[in-house]
C-alpha cells in the first residue's frame, strides 16, 4: 500500500515549473539586476505568458474564502 | 569574469557544498562563501540572461523547459547534502561583490530561514476532479437528489419540467460542496501531519493539460521523520476519494520553494 514517490521529469514538469517560475525566493533591491517576472508558462499554448490577469480569468476556483491564496 | 557575463543564482545553503555532480548540468558553477553562508552561483551570458536576452528567452517555451529544469536539478543536487533556500529563476547579479553584499543584507535573515528548514521537506499535492465522475457517485447516493428523481417520475410533464431544472440545479451545488469539503479535509487532514502548509493558485487546464479540474494545489513542509505518515495518509484519502472522480497528485522531496519568504520589510517592490 505504501506507494514510493518517484520524480519522473516528465510527468512533473509542470511541477518544476510551477515552483521555479513562481515561487523560491525573490529578493530586490540594487543588487539584484534581474528576476524573470514571470507567473507560468502556458504548456498547452505553447510560448504564451500568463499575466496575474490572465490567471484570475481562468481560475474559476470552486475553493473560495480563506482556502484562496490572496494573490 | 569578462564584462559580458552574469551571475546567476541558485539557491543559499549553511554548510560547503559538493558541486561535483550537479557541476555535469551546467559549466562554470561555483559558490561564493560570506559569514557561514554559501551562496551556488554560475556564470552566464549577459546575451542570454540580460534583462533583453532574459525577456526574449522567456517567450521560448524550450529554452524555458530546459533552465528551469536544470535550475531545479542543480538545487536538488546541493538538496541532497544540505538544507537549501531556492531562488526565484532568473535572480541575477552583476558580479560576485554584489551577489556578496546581498548576502550580508540578508545573512540574518537566511540563517534564520535555515534553521526553520532544518530536517524538514517540501512535498507538493495537487488534487483533481473529474466532475462527471463525481456527478454520477452524488446522483446515485444523494438522498435530496434521489427524492426528487422519484417525484419526477411520479409528476405531471409540467410539475416535471420544474423539478428537473430544481434537480439539475441541486446538482451542482453538490458536486460543488463535495469538491469543497474533500479538498478541504484533505488539506486539513495533510496539514496536521505538517509544520507549514501553503495553498497555492489553481492552475488552468492550458497549463495542466489534463481532462479534470484541479482543484486543490497545496504545498507542505514535512518533518523527515513524519514523511511515512505524511505518505500514508496520502494513500488513505486516495483510497476514500478517487472512487468519486478525484484523482490526488502526490510530489516530493521539493526544495523547500513554499517556506522560504523573507519579512515583508525586506521586500522591496515585490
């Protein structure tokens, strides 16, 4: 019954970039030339980024109240 | 260093680490040593990683898969001897001496966000709804939906009409409040087994390419020791759940992505 949790690349792209895209530290200030300001990649539709905006149209969330990350 | 060349960072760990193995995914990586504080950095090209190189890349859906990726492997391989804070993609600096005076900024602030990780994991589960399937499990055990089923086969056409637009509706607010309740014990449930939990944005189905709906995307931060209990409950709900539609999605160990925020004070513009 105990599953081993494996990471296959491909089944969990989406997970990495899900996580290396919008989350990990961000830091600013005069150091920092550059962070990639960018929310997710379009998979589906190839090469188009997603705006806070657009990700608010699509979201449609049956989880409402305190269970929504405040964005 | 020549002039157009950047320094990207990868991720900040407390104890030296061994770059031999992830040093085969990317060349010229390094780490830069400031008051107990290790920084993995790399060297590249202004061309590709500049503000102009970084913005034109970005629209290139390959070019985005593979450095994500070996952003991700090279913090697992620094992961897997050390508690690690992972940087945001793309964090760049123009030199060593800038990428040290932010590490003076922050040396605090790391050590302290280091210490919160220390023997604990990131493990990420997503939960999806496959909303006909759950439509046909509430249709055939819902009380409420089979009672007006009989008196719509007990009515007149045009009582009829009514109660099968009152059933349709009745219907859907079900499958909506299953949905809530499963992902949300499920959430609770996970979170007790857990030092932090983080509920994350939902993602569309462009970006998941899956037939079902996600409809819970979570994050937890997991004592190693708690790991088995962590998994097993995991299994627990797949086996109460997945009967119904849903489908539980179950990753890990992450770099700790969801549990590293830095003071809001700290952040600036962000």
């Amino acid at each position: 019954m105990h599953n081993v949790v494996t990471k296959s690349r491909d089944v969990t792209l989406l997970e990495v970039l899900d996580r290396v895209l919008d989350k990990g530290v961000v830091i600013s200030g005069d150091a920092v030339i550059s962070v990639a300001d960018v929310d997710l990649i379009y998979l589906g539709l190839k090469v188009l980024l997603s705006s806070v905006e657009t990700m608010e149209k699509y979201r449609g969330a049956p989880i409402t109240g305190p269970m929504q990350e405040p964005t | 260093m020549t002039e157009n060349q950047l320094v990207y960072l990868y991720c900040v760990t407390n104890k030296e680490p061994t770059l031999k193995e992830a040093e085969s995914l990317v060349e010229g990586l390094y780490f830069i040593h400031h008051k107990d504080l290790y920084a993995v950095a790399g060297k590249v090209e202004e061309s590709e990683f500049g503000e102009e190189g970084l913005k034109k890349n970005m629209a290139d859906l390959e070019w985005v898969k593979a450095n994500a990726n070996t952003h991700e492997k090279i913090i697992e391989q620094v992961m897997a001897n050390a508690d690690v804070i992972p940087f945001k993609f793309g964090t760049l600096f123009n030199t060593d001496d800038s990428l040290r005076a932010m590490l003076e900024e922050y040396s605090e602030e790391f050590k302290t966000i280091l210490r919160k990780l220390e023997n604990k994991q990131e493990w990420g589960v997503k939960i999806y709804c496959d909303t006909d399937k759950l439509k046909e499990s509430v249709i055939n055990n819902e009380s409420k939906i089979l009672k007006i089923e009989g008196e719509i086969k007990s009515s007149p056409p045009g009582k009829a009409f009514f109660l099968e637009k009152k059933k349709t509706e009745l219907l859907a607010q079900e499958v909506n409040r299953k949905i809530n309740e499963y992902s949300q014990e499920s959430f609770q449930l996970l979170e007790e087994l857990s030092f932090e939990a983080r509920i994350n944005k939902l993602l569309p189905k462009e970006v998941t390419e899956r037939e079902d709906d996600m409809v819970l995307n979570s994050a937890f931060l997991v004592g190693k020791n708690e790991v088995g209990d962590f998994i097993n409950m995991v299994d627990t709900l797949k086996m109460h759940y997945e009967n119904n539609g849903f489908f539980i999605d179950c990753t890990g160990p992450w770099p700790p992505y969801n549990f590293c925020g830095l003071s809001k004070q700290k952040v600036r513009n962000a």
